[in-house]
C-alpha cells in the first residue's frame, strides 16, 4: 500500500480547508445518488466540497437536515425538495444563517422566487414518455392497438399525494391523445416509485380479466419499469426487443444504468431522463458561484438562464439512440 510522504502530508495539510455544501435530496433512489454523486465531483473541480443528505421522503426530516447542516457551519445548501412547498420554510433556514440556497430537480412550488432552481418540469417528462410510446406505436402498429388505435395502458405511478405524479400522467394520456392514440387506462396504482411494488402489481395484474387488454406499461421511474419487467420476464413477455416473441411497450423514467442497459437489450422501450450531467455540471457551477460570491450568469452557468430558473432538456434514451451514439463513438476512434 501506498504511504504519504511528510512532505506530501505537509502540503496538504497546509492546503485551505474546503468550503462544504449539504446536498440535501428528497430520496436516496439510484437516480438521484447518482446525480448528487455527479454534482460532488463537479464541485470538487471547483474546490469545493460535499456531503450528501437523504430526507428518505420526509418533509420534516428535510427541514430538520437543513437547520443542523447550517448550524454545524455549512457553506451552501442545495436541495432536491420532499416537498416543493417547503421552498420558503428552507429559505428562511438559509437566511437565518446567512448560507446560500438552490433547488435543483423538484422545481418549488412555494418561495420568495429569488432562489435559483436547476431542472424542469414534471409535467416535460410524461410529455416526453406519450411522445415515446406514441413512436413505438407508430412503427409497431399491431402491437396491444384496437381498430380505433386505443391502447390499453397501465400506468405505474409514484407515491400518492406526492406533486410529481399527476402531472406526469396527465401529460402522458394528452401528449397520446395528440398523436393519435387513445389510452384506455387499465391501472394507475400508486406504488411508492417501487421496484418490488411494481412486479407485485403487473404479476397480479397479469393474472386478471384485462391482461390480455394491456398494449403498454408507462412508469413514474425506472425502478418501476425494471419491476413491471421482471413480471413480464416471468411469463416469456419481453425476452428480446419488439418484433421478436411477445413484447409489450414499457416507458420508464430517470434514466438510470440498469435502465439504459435494458433498453441497449430491447427489453425496456425507453427511459426519459433529464440531462444528468447537464444537470449535475450546471447546479455545482451555481453552487460555486454563489460561494464565490460572483454574478450568475448564462456565459459563467453555460446554460440558458430565464430569471432565477436554469431550464435543463429532457431526451429520450431508446435502442435507436442507443445504437446511433456508439456507432458515432465507434466512427470517433
């Protein structure tokens, strides 16, 4: 093993202490990990450190992490919202200690509007999941569609109550309606953005009166979407992609590894997903100049700045993208 030096010892000791930013996020899902991961290392670049807190999806937990990270001297916050409606709660927590803020993913629903929020919409990711069940339709037109194009759907949600969910799922059902299809609603079980739920749900499902009804799976997340997976794997359904054996659509959402590996496999249809390291990049660049106490700007963000909201695009992850992009990296080396 590897031993410092005295002399390296010395010089980092000599080094200035790294400003720490809390990062506080509503849920620790591989998705959102990943992105505060993501953002740590972008800080890093900055000289600036982190340390990551999860709300486990409770509100009051947030606030709580929130007022012990300012009282133990953090230097920035940056907050995923458990509840979009604690936005002003937690800007009060800053000012009282005097800490920069930003949100970043959960836009908030609540606030002075002074605070800078990194992401998009909820509603722009169940526009994106329509539009990408609506191609797959389109050039599989046999597949789960009536003679009136209506598509039997189910529609895993997340958890109920929770601000994210009807947003999607209303967007979704119109975004369908424009292209043509009408989504005739089999499930909408609210599953707690859960993998384990979601394989219960779609295997009990599949064991009723409408399985044989069921055209496609859209999931608030990709947990879900890998469980409705598994349940269909159980039963011979999505062994291989579209065209080859019994495939029924599934449009998940975050865009996560395990997702992006299925669908690189055909398996999984899609997956909607913020740019992440878009996202990751733009929210450490904020946070450091908040720290550094410069102007932010579009030119220093590198990101288009409407007022105080860095909007961040959506994209569509499918096998076609897939295979686009590793044939142009084949073509870069």
């Amino acid at each position: 093993m590897l031993r410092p030096t005295l002399a390296a010892l010395a010089m980092f000791l000599s080094l200035p202490a790294l400003a720490e930013v809390s990062i506080l996020i509503h849920h620790a899902d591989p998705y959102t990990l990943g992105l505060a991961d993501a953002v740590t290392r972008y800080l890093g670049k900055y000289g600036h450190g982190a340390v990551t807190l999860d709300a486990g999806d409770s509100p009051r937990e947030q606030l709580r992490q929130a007022q012990e990270a300012v009282a133990q001297g953090a230097e920035a916050l940056l907050v995923s919202l458990a509840n979009p409606s604690d936005a002003d709660d937690l800007e009060d927590i800053a000012a009282a200690g005097s800490v920069p803020l930003a949100f970043f993913l959960h836009r908030p629903a609540t606030g002075s509007g002074a605070t800078y929020y990194v992401g998009n919409d909820n509603s722009g990711t169940g526009k994106m999941a329509g539009l990408a069940l609506a191609r797959i339709m389109d050039g599989h037109r046999k597949l789960g569609l009536h003679h009136d194009q209506e598509i039997g759907l189910l529609l895993l949600q997340g958890g109920e109550g929770d601000p994210e969910v009807q947003p999607r799922s209303e967007r979704a059902i119109e975004v369908l309606a424009w292209s043509g299809y009408k989504a005739r609603v089999l499930g909408a079980p609210f599953l707690d953005w859960d993998r384990a739920q979601a394989r219960k749900y779609v295997e009990s499902f599949m064991r009723g009166g409408n399985a044989g009804r069921l055209g496609a799976i859209i999931a608030h997340n990709d947990q879900m979407a890998l469980g409705a997976l598994e349940a269909l794997s159980g039963l011979s359904i999505n062994l291989g992609p579209l065209g080859k054996g019994r495939h029924i659509p599934i449009v998940g959402m975050d865009g996560i590894p395990e997702a992006i590996a299925a669908v690189r496999a055909g398996r999984l249809d899609a997956t909607i997903a913020l740019h992440t390291s878009r996202l990751a990049r733009v929210s450490a660049t904020l946070v450091a100049l908040l720290l550094d106490g410069l102007q932010v700007t579009p030119e220093r963000l590198r990101a288009p700045l409407e007022g105080n909201t860095v909007l961040v695009p959506y994209t569509e992850i499918n096998p076609q993208a897939l295979k686009a992009k590793e044939g142009k990296h084949g073509q870069d080396s």
